[in-house]
C-alpha cells in the first residue's frame, strides 16, 4: 500500500510540473512574438528553419533556449 501511495504523488506531481512547464513555454513563445524586439533578435531564428520535423522546434537562439 505504501509503494502505491509513493506512486501516485509521483504521478502527480510529474502531471503538475509537465503543466506549469509547458504553461510558460506556451507564454514565453507567445510573447516572443509579441514583442518586436525579442521576435526580431532571438525567436525569429526559430523561424528560420522550413522543413517541418520534431527537432526544428529546438531551433533557436541561446537565449530562448535558456529561457524555454
């Protein structure tokens, strides 16, 4: 019964960090493009690449990469 306990607050707690992370990575994409200067500078280079695969949205700037 205790290993059951332990895995249940496992799952949960993996549910609640995937949603606060994919939460800010939403509204730092968001307003990357907001903002002229950031889009301009840093996210347009996530844009640069045109050839539709998984790791394209790993293309980016230092930066936004640290920031995401």
């Amino acid at each position: 019964d205790g290993n059951q306990h332990g895995f249940l607050v496992l799952v949960r707690q993996l549910f609640l960090a995937m949603v606060i992370l994919d939460t800010w990575q939403y509204f730092m994409h968001r307003y990357m493009h907001q903002n002229k200067f950031l889009y301009k500078h840093i996210h347009s280079q996530h844009h640069r690449l045109v050839v539709p695969y998984a790791f394209g949205a790993l293309y980016n700037h230092p930066l936004e990469g640290l920031l995401l």
